[in-house]
C-alpha cells in the first residue's frame, strides 16, 4: 500500500494501516582478483617457511641431506629429535627454555600491569599535563622502535 501525498507515517499508524515493507537484496561486494591473489601470495610466503621447519623437524641429519627440502624422508625421526634437543648437554635446553618462559611471563605482566594502571591514572584524573603524557604516549605508540633507535 503506498502512501498518498501528504500523508505521513504517522498518521498511517494511527489509522491501524502499516506501511509496506521494502524488502531489500543484501548487496554483496565482489573482491578485487589482484588483492586476492597478492593476499595468496603473502599466505604463501608467510606460511611455507613454517612448514618447512616442521617437515625437516622430522628427519635425520642424513635425511635432510637425503631428501628435498619440503618432502617427507623415509625415517620419521620427529621423537628422536625431540629427545636428543631435551637431553642436550644435561638438559640445558629445558633451563634455557624454562628461563625464557620466566623472563617472557613476568616482563609481559609487568608491563601488562603498569599499562593498566598508567591508563587508568589518565582516563579518570584530570591534572595538569595530562594532554603532553597522553601525546608522549601516543607518539611512543604510534613510531616505530626502529625509528626511534
């Protein structure tokens, strides 16, 4: 039913009378056959370096030399490596990974914690200087380490 002019949806209402309803096709955006094959591209190339680590991971030294680089060799040594790595010098390895993860842990919670604390001291006090600190910290943010260095 459609409306007659001068007569609003209001009054429509009111009257007991809806209006019609538009139904409307989703519109569906055709993605861009360059974007999609660069964005291909890129999967590959962040993706095959990983799978190559964890193809040789289960070959021997004989077999990374035996075998092309991203085929599965005949042995499959994965358990061997992994016990060999962990049995390396004493255990060296389990102390070096057990540090990293301590080192990881606590410098990501301290920072994670005074983080909050920094953002929750200049989102609810108003004080004098407030606007430079959030600016220095912002542009901290915002420029790259490297740039900076």
């Amino acid at each position: 039913m459609a409306l007659t002019p001068g007569v609003t949806r209001t009054a429509t209402r009111a009257a007991g009378r809806r209006p019609p309803r538009v139904r409307r096709r989703p519109t569906r955006r055709r993605g861009s056959v360059t974007l999609t094959v660069l964005t291909g591209l890129v999967l590959v190339y962040a993706l095959l370096p990983l799978a190559w680590l964890l193809i040789n991971a289960t070959k021997t030294q004989q077999g990374l030399f035996d075998s092309f680089g991203l085929a599965p060799a005949e042995d499959f040594a994965l358990v061997d490596n992994i016990a060999d790595t962990l049995a390396y010098d004493d255990g060296i390895f389990l102390r070096w990974l057990l540090n990293t993860l301590l080192y990881v842990c606590v410098g990501a919670g301290g920072a994670t914690l005074l983080a909050a604390l920094a953002g929750y001291g200049l989102a609810k006090y108003d004080f004098r200087g407030r606007k430079a600190i959030f600016a220095v910290v912002i542009g901290a943010v915002a420029v790259p380490g490297t740039a900076l260095a």
